[in-house]
C-alpha cells in the first residue's frame, strides 16, 4: 500500500469499506434471523406452559 498513488489508495480504501458495509449488512440480517428463531422458540415455550401446567417446574428435575 505504501508504494500506491493516491488514486489507487483511494480505490482500496472504497473497496475495503464496500467489503466491511457488505459483511456488516450480512451479520445484521443473520442476527434478525436468530432472534426471530428465539422468539418463536420463546413463544412455542410459554405455549407448552399454558398447556402443561406440571412444566412449569421442569428445572427442578434436570439433574
């Protein structure tokens, strides 16, 4: 990089941010993803409880 001209580094510089924007935009709509799972996971969980009422205390017997 130290033997570019001010063009080309300018070119890298834009071309790394796009790469960095691109990657930020994919992690982003991995994490909606995941909490759109662990919302329908926490809602099929309170579900299970209104139904089962003996659930409610399942931690107590993991051992």
């Amino acid at each position: 990089m130290l033997d570019m001209d001010e063009e080309e580094l300018m070119a890298e510089l834009v071309r790394s941010f796009n790469l960095a924007d691109d990657c930020d935009e994919r992690i982003t709509g991995s994490l909606k993803e995941m909490m759109q799972e662990l919302d329908r996971l926490i809602l099929k969980i309170d579900r299970l409880e209104e139904e089962e009422p003996d659930i409610n205390g399942w931690e107590l017997y993991k051992e």
